[in-house]
C-alpha cells in the first residue's frame, strides 16, 4: 500500500497514476468534505482522460480524512 498526503493538483495525479499501476492507494487530506468530493469521483481538477482512468481504478484508491 502507498500513501499521499495532500490532495492538491499533484496529489490527486500521482495518487490516481499509482492505483493504476495496480497498487492499493490511500489518499489522505485533512479537509473531510474534499477527501468525500475525491470517494464520490468529483474533481476539482481537468486533466485529460482523469475521469476514466479513476471509473477504470477506483477500486484500488481510498480517499481518507481520518488520521489513523
């Protein structure tokens, strides 16, 4: 499992480009609200084909709040 901290334009891109090389990934950012936008594939990014790739491997990336 790989983590990231910080859910700005880079994290969300690493973090979703790691899950799609078919690892687990959890995704962390202190503002819950943001972390729940993330789980529900609501981004507040536009990256070419960003969408498709996480419908394609949502199930290996969890968007999290909770610091333990």
């Amino acid at each position: 499992m790989i983590g990231f901290v910080g859910l700005s334009h880079l994290g969300l891109v690493y973090g979703l480009a790691t899950a799609a090389k078919d690892f687990e990934v959890v995704a962390y950012d202190p503002d819950g609200a943001l972390t729940a936008r993330c789980a529900a594939g609501k981004f507040s990014i536009d990256e070419p084909g960003f969408s498709e790739l996480f419908a394609e491997h949502r199930a290996r990336i969890r968007y999290t709040s909770n610091e333990t």
